[in-house]
C-alpha cells in the first residue's frame, strides 16, 4: 500500500524543488480517487461548509462536522497525508483549548496535521500543538474564516502596509513551528517574496506560480456541484456537474417514459420455483398447486 507523506519528507520537497500538490477531499469517494491520482497532501478543508454543507461562509462548519469529514477522507485515502482545517474559533480560545480541539481532529478524525486561519498572533497555540506532537500548517492572505472582518473574498498583500505584515506573519509562524503555509489569494510578486523568505514549503491558491506547491478545492477543479463559480485562479480540468446533470435528467425521462428498467434489470422466477413458493396463480395465472 502506498504510504503517506511525513511532515519531514514535505519540508524536503521545498529544498528538492518538487512542487506539492495538495488538494482538498470530504469524503471517502473523493478521498480515494484523489488518492488513486497521486495527491501528495488531501486538506479536509473547512471550505465544506460551502461546497459539501451549503452555507454561504465557513464560519457555521463544527469541530464535530470536521471530525465526521476526515474520518471518511481517512477511510478513503489510507495512504496520503491529511491535513484538516480546525474550524472557526475552535483555536481562538487558548493554547489549552486549542489542543483539546486539535488533538480531537487527530485522535477520533484521524488526521496526521490540522490548518489553522492567522499569523504571528497565533504563535503561541502553534508552539502548544507542535510540543505535543500535532503538526501544523499556516494559512495566510485571504482567510475565509475572517470573511466578515475582512469584507469580501478580495485579494491579499496589495498595498506595502498589508504586503510588510504578511512577509512578518509568514516568518512568525516558521519560527513557531509550522511545516508549511497556504497562501490565499495574494499577489503573485508577494507570494514569491514569501516563499523565498521562509524555509517551509508555501502551498498557494490563487497565489500564483512562485509557491512551492499549489491546492484547489475538489468541487471546483471538476466543476463538481450546482452553480459553481468561476474563479480566475482555478483551473477547470473536467465538468462533472454537467456529466451528472445530464445523467439524472436522462434516468427521470427514461422512469417518465417506462424505459427504465429493462427486463435485463429484473430478477426473473423460475416456473418451478414460483410453484413451489405457492405464488404461480398470483404470478402466473395459473391455478395454485
Ligand atoms: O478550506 C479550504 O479548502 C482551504 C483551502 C482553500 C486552502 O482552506
């Protein structure tokens, strides 16, 4: 069986120059086929709440939703390194309480490595986590979970002020411990600044082509779901959404239109059988035996 990647091997990718390719799963089907292509990191990522559980923000997603999310993608995905994001809030109470609920997502989801949304601020929990043998990865730039202070899913790092305290973030959370860090929708220059700054891998999306490795979400590199958006930065590789739009319309015709099922969809009764069961009148319209 293939075995998953450690937190040492990752970090080696950086120096090696291999890019990683990290791609977001929630259950045990996507988790298997993303495993089955050759993912190096599956990230059960909180962005669930949009494409799985259909809130408007990640900001309602649970510890427990999460939970049940990743032991599926484990189940699928035995072979691969998974990272699972820790919701909104639940790393926002103290170190103390930061380690309850990653140790939770670690010992009862089964995940190898949590995410956490924010910077130098968030030194301290990393440090508690890491001591006790949780990895994490950072996450910059656009943090979803910060949606409302934020104001909008805009563009990160666009102004020197803004630019300056990412670069610092960045640094902040290597020295705390993390072995790799998402950057979300940051410019390209300063993407590539970081990345050079730091000596973990940077995993970017909408980021651009100077990160050490680059993550998308499932529903949107297939076109998986009702009304996906399209996004500048992701790359469109299939349109499943289609496929199964066109598959379920053609299964309510072919029901409406009695051509679904066929009689080599059906499980026939031998004659003798049938007597046997006392149903030949019932089913035949013969007389019973
Ligand atoms: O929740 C998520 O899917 C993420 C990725 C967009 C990096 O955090």
């Amino acid at each position: 069986m293939k075995q998953a990647l450690t937190v040492p091997k990752i970090k080696a990718m950086k120096q090696a120059g291999k890019p990683i390719a990290m791609l977001t799963a929630y259950d045990f089907p996507s988790a298997k086929l993303a495993e089955e292509a050759g993912v190096d990191i599956i990230l059960v990522g909180d962005s669930l709440g949009n494409v799985v559980l259909g809130y408007d923000t990640t900001v309602p997603v649970t510890l427990e939703d999460m939970i049940y999310h990743t032991r599926s993608v484990v189940r699928g995905a035995p072979g691969t390194m998974i990272v699972t994001d820790m919701p909104f809030a639940t790393y926002r109470l103290g170190p103390e309480e930061t380690l309850r609920n990653a140790a939770r997502l670690l010992r009862e989801g089964g995940a190898h490595a949590v995410k956490m949304e924010g910077g130098a601020d968030l030194a301290e929990e990393i440090r508690r986590l890491t001591a006790a043998g949780i990895p994490v990865i950072g996450h910059l730039g656009l943090t979803p979970q910060s949606v409302h202070t934020i104001g909008g899913y805009k563009v990160q790092g666009k102004d020197r002020h803004e630019a300056e305290k990412l670069l610092d973030d960045a640094k902040a959370l290597e020295q705390a411990g993390v072995f790799g860090i998402v950057l979300e929708l940051v410019t390209e220059p300063l993407a590539a600044a970081v990345t050079k700054s730091v000596g973990v891998p940077t995993i970017g999306i909408g980021a651009g082509r100077g990160c050490d490795g680059q993550v998308l979400v499932y529903h949107d590199l297939i076109r998986y779901g009702s009304g996906i958006r399209d996004k500048r930065f992701v790359k469109t590789y299939a349109d499943v959404g289609e496929t199964i739009r066109q598959a379920i319309s053609a299964y309510v015709n072919d029901v409406k239109t009695l051509g679904f099922p066929e009689e080599k969809h059906g499980f026939p009764l031998d004659e003798a059988s049938a007597k046997e069961m006392a149903l030949a009148s019932r089913l035949y319209g013969g007389e019973n035996p």
